[in-house]
C-alpha cells in the first residue's frame, strides 16, 4: 500500500493555520470539519461534507455573528477475529465555529442537507448591504 501523504500533515497545517490565521477574513476554531465558505453581494453560504452522518446527529446554531456546526458520526466498531490495518475516515464528535466579519441576518439563516451535503445560507443585515442612493437636483441648482 503506496499513500501520498500522512493524514498528520494535514492535522500539523490545520494546527499552523489556527495558530498564527491563515490570513482570511473569518475567525475559525475547531477541527475535523472541512468548509467552503462563499460571499456574495447578500450572504455568506457555507458547506459542508457530512457523509455518513445522520441529520439528528448534526446541529447548526448562530448566536451574534457566530455559526457553528456540530455533530457526530458513527464510530464502527472492527469485529473480535480482525484488526485494523488503517483507519483514516474520521468518527466521533465533531464541531466547528465561524464569526463572520459582518452582521448577518440570524433570522434568515436557512441550512439544508441532502445526500451528504450540509448548505448553510445566512443573508448579510440589511443595514450592512450596499445600496444605491440617488441623486437629486436641487432647485438652487437652476
């Protein structure tokens, strides 16, 4: 068996990254849950690979400014005639925080999970989008 790279370094990088920041704009903590994290112009969406786990076993919650998702998956036992040879799926209790760098409406925060999937869409504060402002001649302009 021929693998590329340990499962370690990646624990090593992800330890570096929350260590000194990893030089994005969202404040993480927590390991063990990989997200991608997408803005637009009106909201933050958030995903996650969840395979495995059941959707009673997942919460999402948000609290000023701050989503976090939680759960656990399954540990499989080995049956009592075998050993495990390499174990890299990862099982147990999970959880994983983001503080967004603007207010987001925790009203509004929809999350949907489907085959695996975890989405998470939480629209930006109105007061923070931006907005066109017209433009008005004055009368003394004349």
């Amino acid at each position: 068996m021929i693998r590329a790279r340990s499962p370690y370094f990646r624990l090593v990088d992800d330890l570096l990254s929350d260590a000194f920041g990893s030089g994005g704009q969202f404040e993480a903590s927590g390991f063990g849950l990989a997200l991608d994290v997408e803005e637009s112009q009106d909201a933050y969406i958030v995903r996650a690979n969840l395979p495995g786990v059941a959707l009673e076993d997942i919460s999402v919650n948000i609290h000023e400014d701050v989503l976090t998702i939680s759960g656990e998956s399954a540990v499989e036992k080995v049956a009592e005639d075998s050993k495990a040879l390499i174990r890299e799926r990862r099982s147990g209790k999970f959880s994983r925080s983001l503080r967004f760098p603007t207010v987001v409406n925790g009203e509004a925060v929809e999350a949907d999970f489907e085959n695996g999937l975890l989405s998470i869409s939480l629209p930006k504060a109105d007061h923070v989008k931006p907005r066109q402002i017209p433009v008005k001649v004055s009368a003394s302009a004349n």
